[in-house]
C-alpha cells in the first residue's frame, strides 16, 4: 500500500459539513491513518469570495494514482461540485499532493503538487500530519501563513461521569444513548451542549428557558451596573450575511426569554441566531449586512 496525501477543501454550503463528510468518504479508497485539523482561509487567486475550510488527510491505498484520481473526481460529484470557473468557490475540492515517492507529470495529473509550497492553505494542514514539510512551513513567509487560522470550536462542553457511561455500553441503542446524553446535559447549567467526535455529525442540545417572571421597573436607587456573571459568547454557525432582527438588539438588553437576535443569509438560506435563553446583552459585535465567518463571535450575553 502506498501513503498517499489529500487535500480537502470547500466554502459553498455547510463547508465544516462537506469536508467532514469528504474524510469519511476516503476510507472507501483505502485506510485514512492521519487527519489534520480542520483551517478557515483567505481565499487564494479570487477574492470575492467567502473563506474557505482546509484539512488534509493521509491515506494508504493500494489504488494506482489515476485511479485514486478518479475515485476523487467521483467522490466530488457526490458531494455537490459542480464545474466553475478557475479558483472559484465550489462545495469541495480533493486534491493528491503526494503519492508515496512517485513523481507523475500528465496535463491532468501532477503529482507531487507542483504549488504545495506556495499555498498555506495546503502546507500548513500537511505539515501538521506529515512532519517532513514542517521546514518549508517555517521557510513561509508569515503574512501568507497568517492567512490560514485553526477553526476554534468555543463551545461550552457538558461530559458524561464515567458512571453514566458505564451504564451505556458500545452496544446500546442510538436512543438510549442520547438519552444518556440529555441526562447528563440536565444535570448542568449549561443552556447547550454539542456532542461531536473527530470527522462525524455533530449533535447539539439546546436548553429552552421561559422566565416566569414579569421584568420590574427599577427606581433609580437600583438602576445599578449588575453584577457580571458567566458571559456567553453567541457565535455564528456558518459563513455568510447577518442582520439583526427587529427590533434590532442593543448592548445593556435585558432577555427575559430565548429570541433570535439576528439571522445570517447563505447562498439564499436563513440560519437564526438565537440568544438561547435569559440574559443580559453585554455586547454586540457586528452591524447589519457584516459578513461573518464561522464561528466568528456575534453577540456576548451575561448570563448572571
């Protein structure tokens, strides 16, 4: 078998979603022994256009290189590429940058990657798998690897006591599981919780709270700074366009249930952000019509 290394990106549609979808997919050409981290990029060669996600994995695979080609070009298809213009955005991209010591050179086909060492978006994911290219990563210049940022995940984590899991063997059932899951979730503070491994769907569980209280005027005597308490950070799901909903939220607004504060616009699709419960609005981080990348923080909510 040989160690073949692929290239992985895309910035249409739910990109973290395709590439994850893409890594599963290359077990079918062979056995997928490292996978990167996932990378948001500046896009290279067009600009006008939304960031893209990068990984790269390895491979060892007993198909010959234009065969493994082939098999790419499929699994493109399958996952929604449709012909662009060059450098242009597309639902995911999988490219061979190496295969094993082979060296090939056709009009469709050049193995190793004749750019790999002009192109953060390659190198630096390649070199955290392969550590023979950590030299020319360090040889770039840092205005290009600024460029490429790890993806943060951010999220608040809720984790199941070794107890509970010993009561959920592997066998289980799946809703038994999440059962489980949303046990342990409750046993919390927390207003939500994603459950995700390495390469796979994630879950995500989200507390509704209704406050049974109407909100009370306060004199002047009382109008005081509140006492800060674990502040939120409410992040943006996806790429693409927010705007605030209406009436527009303001820093210093109290919540006295869940509401969506804005929506983000992709590609024609309406994605809420919702501010997941109660709070207070401590700050707003974006204006109406901002591009927002993902994960890219929105809107900060002190929870009391």
């Amino acid at each position: 078998m040989t160690r073949a290394a692929i290239g992985l990106g895309a910035n249409i549609g739910d990109a973290s979603k395709t590439v994850a979808r893409a890594v599963r997919s290359l077990a079918r050409f062979g056995n997928v022994v490292a996978v990167s981290s996932l990378y948001r990029s500046e896009p290279w060669g067009v600009q006008d256009q939304p960031p893209f996600l990068n990984a790269v994995a390895v491979v060892q695979t007993t198909l010959a290189p234009r065969a493994l080609l082939q098999r790419l070009q499929e699994l493109e298809r399958e996952l929604g590429r449709v012909p662009t213009f060059r450098w242009g955005p597309r639902a995911v991209d999988l490219d061979i940058l190496y295969y094993g010591d082979d060296v090939v050179d056709e009009p469709d086909l050049q193995i190793p990657h004749p750019r790999i060492s002009e192109r953060a978006f390659v190198l630096v994911p390649l070199a955290e798998v392969d550590s023979r290219y950590g030299e020319a990563l360090a040889a770039m210049p840092d205005d290009g690897r600024r460029k490429v940022q790890p993806l943060l995940q951010g999220e608040w984590v809720a984790l199941m006591s070794d107890e509970q899991l010993l009561q959920q063997p592997a066998a289980a059932g799946l809703i038994n599981r999440v059962r489980a899951l949303a046990a342990a979730f409750l046993e919390t503070d927390l207003v939500r919780m994603r459950i995700e491994e390495p390469n796979e769907d994630a879950i995500e569980l989200r507390r509704s709270i209704a406050s049974s209280e109407e909100p009370r005027e306060a004199d002047e005597s009382t109008r005081a700074e509140p006492t800060r308490g674990r502040i939120d950070p409410i992040k943006a799901d996806l790429v693409g366009v927010i705007h605030l909903g209406r009436p527009a939220p303001t820093e210093g607004e109290v919540l006295t249930t869940d509401r969506e504060l804005a929506y983000v616009d992709a590609l024609g699709i309406r994605t809420g952000v919702r501010s997941l419960g109660p709070g207070r609005i401590v700050a707003v981080r974006i204006e109406e019509g901002q591009p927002v990348e993902y994960g890219q923080v929105l809107f900060e909510i002190d929870r009391g």
